[in-house]
C-alpha cells in the first residue's frame, strides 16, 4: 500500500479527488473520508474499496491510519483543518483558499514555520496544466522578452444563487491571482476591480461581470475578466504580452472546471504524492495561500470602496525562499 489519504469534504472536489487518486495516481490510497454530510460520505467512499467513513473530520485527522489529508470542505473550515493536520505533523493538500482572509491565512503561515518544515500545499492546480507551464516556460526561456501585461479570462456558464458577488473574487478569480504572482514571479502591490452593468443572469444582485487590475510589484499589470454567468461555458485565458511577442493558452471551452481541468488535477495529485514519499513538497505553499488571500483582500476592499486598494504582505519567512 502507498501513502494512505483521508479526505475531509465529500462534495465535487472530494469526491473527484478520491475518484482520480483510486484509479490514476500511483503510490497513495484513499483510506479515509468524512463530511459533514454522512450519507454524501458515504456515496463518495462507494467509489474506492475499503475507505472508511468518519462522522469527525477531526478523528480522521488524528487516525493512526492515515498519513496524509486532503482539505476539500467548506472554505470557512480550511483554517482549523489545516492546524490541526499540523498539529498531528501531517502533510495536508488543502484545496484553495487556504483560509477566508489574509490574517487567518498567516495563522496556518506561523504555525508550519513553528514546526520548520513544509506540511501545506495549497490547491491552486493550474499551475500542473500543460498550457500553462508552455506559457511560463516561454516567458523563462526569453521567448517574449520581459513581461508588460497579463490578460485574463475567467468564465462560467452559470453559478448556483447562492453566489455572491465577493465570490466572484474568493472563489473564481483567486486562481487569477496565484497564476499573476506564479509567472511573474513578483508580488502584486494593488489590486482594483470594477463594476460593469451587471448581466440579466445574475441573481440576487451580483455584480457579474467584474474587472480586476493587480498592479505587481516590478510594474507588470494584470487585467482580469470574471464573468460567471457567461453562459455557453467555461472558458479560461490567458495571454502574457511580453517586449518581444506573446504567448496564449490555447482557446478551449469546457463544460466545467472539472473537465478542463482534469490532467492538472491529476499532475497535481500525483507530484503531492511524490512529494509524500520524498519527504518534501514542491506544489504551491502554504505562503502562497496566504499571499492570494491578502491580495484577495485587498480586491475586496476595492469591490465595496470603488478605490484602488494597497497590498501588503507581512515579512516572508525563510522556510518559503
């Protein structure tokens, strides 16, 4: 048996990780899973062989059983999980954000660097797809000279009501911020989002479309388009624009996150797994997580102030260098 995995959060990201790590991830084996849902538990655990279904999220963390967790709850529960799994010295891969706000992002930041060792990978998978690590290692290679401008897309065909217009932010155009700071490699200082007529598809009031600007710290601007109720699919761009020619994803619409992105979430869980078993994890930090909800933040502030918002991130510890 490989590493042996408990996952917190049965919902379409749990259940999709357990699916992917049973039967195309070589090395780890899903023993575990609990949610606040038992019978949702129990419908994921159908799809492996032998995994038990924990009513505490808690238990499954402690388990002498399991050596490893997977965070896909409820955003708001990422932060305990995340403590607990480094108080009980396990590698945890939680599922972006790490924590709801910038400062509760530091606690689970002060806790791992207590310990001295990487035990967080934070789940911003984009990073594993194959387009891009193209873009990325074009801007490396000086294929486009420096870097100028980023423009992004993020599309859906529709979100449920219950999506909020802070979401748009926190829960879709928070992949935007961790690929800015990725192939940059730079900080962003401030961030502005504006507020176009909203679309007849949003509910409830959200402000649906939304435009995001982050400013990074060497003078690169980024622009990104969240539109979630766009309506004939999920669409994800990007072009970096650099002194000496550009560089795009190449143009996919999908049906959903899942399906375009299932070979990154597939690379992604299977380096997590190698990193298990050598003992160090190479993925998207814990610092990281928390450098995307600062800015996160800041985007918030804009959204509520129509104001640019400043960025201001606490000093990084040398267990991220």
């Amino acid at each position: 048996m490989g590493a042996r995995i408990g996952i917190i959060g049965a919902g379409v990201m749990g259940a999709a990780h357990l699916r992917t790590i049973a039967g195309e991830v070589a090395g780890a084996d899903v023993v575990a899973v609990s949610d606040a849902d038992l019978a949702r538990a129990r419908a994921a655990a159908a799809g492996g062989t032998g995994i038990r279904v924990l009513p505490d999220a808690y238990e499954l963390i402690r388990s002498a059983e399991v050596d490893a967790v997977i965070i896909a709850s409820s955003d708001a529960t990422h932060e305990a999980f995340a403590l607990a799994c480094l108080a009980a010295g396990k590698p945890v891969l939680c599922e972006k954000p790490l924590a709801t706000t910038g400062e509760a992002s530091l606690r689970v930041v002060d806790a791992e660097v207590a310990l001295g060792r990487r035990l967080v990978q934070v789940g911003f998978m984009r990073r594993f797809d194959a387009g891009y690590a193209t873009v990325k290692r074009e801007l490396e290679d000086g294929n486009v000279g420096a870097p100028l401008l980023v423009h992004c897309t993020h599309r859906n065909a529709r979100v449920p009501p219950s999506y909020t217009s802070e979401m748009l932010i926190t829960s879709s155009a928070s992949h935007e911020i961790d690929v800015a700071r990725w192939l940059i490699g730079d900080e962003v200082v401030s961030a502005s989002v504006y507020t176009p007529r909203p679309t007849s598809r949003a509910a409830n009031g959200m402000q649906d479309p939304q435009f995001v600007i982050l400013e990074m710290e060497s003078g690169v601007l980024v622009d990104v388009e969240v539109f979630v109720n766009a309506g004939y699919g999920y669409d994800i761009r990007c072009e970096l624009v650099g002194e000496a020619g550009t560089i795009a994803l190449p143009p996919t619409v999908a049906s959903s996150f899942l399906e375009r992105f299932t070979s990154a979430y597939r690379h992604q869980l299977q380096d997590w797994v190698r990193g298990l078993r050598n003992g160090a994890t190479s993925g998207p930090s814990a610092w990281d997580g928390y450098a995307a909800s600062v800015v996160a933040d800041a985007c918030l502030e804009s959204l509520a102030s129509g104001r640019p918002a400043g960025v201001h991130l606490a000093a990084r510890p040398g267990l991220y260098a």
